[in-house]
C-alpha cells in the first residue's frame, strides 16, 4: 500500500510501479524484456540513449535481448525529474527509517517528499513506497501523475480504459503552504509525438508539399548530433547544406523503411566532425530510426 492518494488505472505495457534501486553505478529501474523487445524501443520507453543503456549493463550493443532478461535502466538528469510535479512517478520501498534519512537517500527535500505522498507526520512505516521522483517519457502517458495541491491524480491518455472516481484527500495547512512556494500551477502534458514514431514535424510536412512539391529524392551518408529535443516531443532535427532552415525533410532509414521527419536547423559547418557525410541527424531522430550505427550510415531523404 502506498501513502498516497491515487488514482491508478490499467497499463498494458507497465503492470508493476517503478521501483528505485541503487548500484555502484547509480540509481537504476529494472526492466524485464518482453518479446520483440530491443535496446530501441525500450531506450525510447525510458527515455534514454540505448546506447547509454547497452553500456550501463555492461552488453554487447549489436546484440539482442533475451526474453524475460533482466536489464537495468540508468535514471540520469533527462528521464528522471524531482523539481517537477508530473510524470510517472518513481518509488522508494522504505525501510525502518526517519523521512529526514528518506530525504538525503533519495535526494528529495522532506517538504516535496510530504507534498508528493499526502503525509500529515514524519513516521513511516516500513515497506512503504514512497514518490521520491518522476521518469519523463512520452512512451508511458497512460501512467502520467500531476500533483495538484489538495490530491494526486492520474491523468488517462488512453479513452478506451475504464477508471474509478479519484479519492480526493485534504491537505493539511502547512503542506499547502509548501506547494504554494515550490510548485508551478500543473499543465497537462501535450502528446505530440505521432504514434508511429515518424515525429512531431509529419503533418508539417504533407502541408509544406502542397506548396513546395518534393524535388530531391537522394541517398546520403549521415552522422549524429547529440541534442535533448526528441526524446519526449518528437521533434526531430537535421542539419544539411543548401537547404533553407526551417524546411521539413523526410528521412527513410533503407535497411528497415522507418521513417521520420526532420527540420533542417541550419547549414553543416566546415569542420572536422562533418567530413565525409552529407547530412547530420539528431540522436533521438536516430534512436527512432533505429540507426545501430554510431559513425556513419546511409540514409534516404525527401524534400
């Protein structure tokens, strides 16, 4: 039983609450792969580099995942969030300890900790789980939690998904008077992404050949730059020479048709990093390609 007020609907892709835990490496969230299953998709389900996860557990990054493997997935300052109050939230198992101790351990002040879980005094029964955090993903909307200053709801993406009436609970005085310095009023999350995982910028594209038929069909050698945009909005970037910027440009990836859509920043410098390719890709445009390759690759773009 957890101390919070929830109201918690039905995940097809995530039955269990993610749990903390910590490694010699740093914290981590275990995940059991299912079948058809590889470092991709989940990378893009956490919202973290499969690359990043491939070295954090120590495999081989061209290989394939097992089913039923257990692989433990980094929590870094992008997918894990504690000066916000949405997101899938993160939980910490308590055990015979103080919620000052739970403080320092997890990292989360006391107040937000008291905010976050509806508690009305510092004593904490042990096996608790506690919100100590939220994992930002725009994979698991169905889980999202936004925290307003009398209840903790979840907010439900998916219709079709039948749910109860929230408990709404008071909030003690002093609780209130926490939230009101610490926390911004809460913004639904917009879901931006299309749900093919082509990106954010699809639409904008069909409009922009109406306007500007496709001319230029070609096979490019590419690379990557390290960007934070795309993980959770989809909005995929490139930059390429004699191009004007702002131009939406598809890219196919040809060993397996996936394809995205792209807006062209600006021209590639000539610098030692962008010889020898044509085009550069953002890395979440890359992950959603599923792109193995870290130095070059061929791509095929439209425009």
């Amino acid at each position: 039983m957890t101390a919070v007020s929830l109201l918690f609907f039905y995940s097809f892709a995530f039955s269990q609450d993610l749990v903390i835990k910590s490694g010699s490496k740093g914290s981590y969230l275990e995940h059991k792969v299912a079948a058809k299953e590889g470092l991709f998709p989940i990378g893009r389900m956490y919202n973290v580099h499969p690359r990043h996860i491939a070295n954090f557990n120590g495999i081989d990054f061209n290989k394939g995942l097992a089913i039923g493997q257990k692989i433990n997935i980094p929590l870094t300052d992008t997918n894990f969030k504690q000066n916000v109050n949405k997101g899938v939230p993160v939980y910490y198992v308590t055990e015979k300890e103080s919620l000052s101790n739970i403080s320092i351990k997890s990292k989360a002040q006391i107040g937000t900790l008291r905010a976050w879980n509806n508690l009305t005094t510092d004593n904490v029964s042990a096996g608790t789980k506690l919100i100590i955090g939220f994992l930002i993903t725009n994979e698991m909307q169905d889980r999202v939690v936004a925290i307003t200053p009398k209840t903790l709801v979840v907010e439900e993406s998916v219709s079709n998904v039948k749910k109860q009436e929230p408990v709404v609970k008071e909030t003690p005085p002093e609780v209130k008077e926490e939230l009101k310095k610490t926390y911004p009023p809460v913004v639904k999350p917009q879901n931006s992404m299309n749900e093919d995982g082509s990106g954010y910028f699809k639409n904008n594209f069909f409009q922009q050949v109406k306007t500007a038929p496709v001319t230029k069909d070609q096979t490019v050698t590419s690379s990557i730059f390290k960007t934070q945009s795309g993980w959770q909005d989809g909005k995929y970037y490139l930059l390429i020479n004699g191009v004007e910027p702002g131009t939406i440009v598809k890219i196919t990836n040809p060993s397996n048709s996936k394809t995205v859509y792209a807006k062209v920043l600006y021209a590639m410098e000539k610098i030692r990093e962008n010889q020898g390719v044509d085009i550069r890709i953002s890395d979440a445009a890359a992950s959603s390609l599923a792109v193995s390759e870290t130095d070059k690759f061929i791509l095929k773009v439209n425009y």
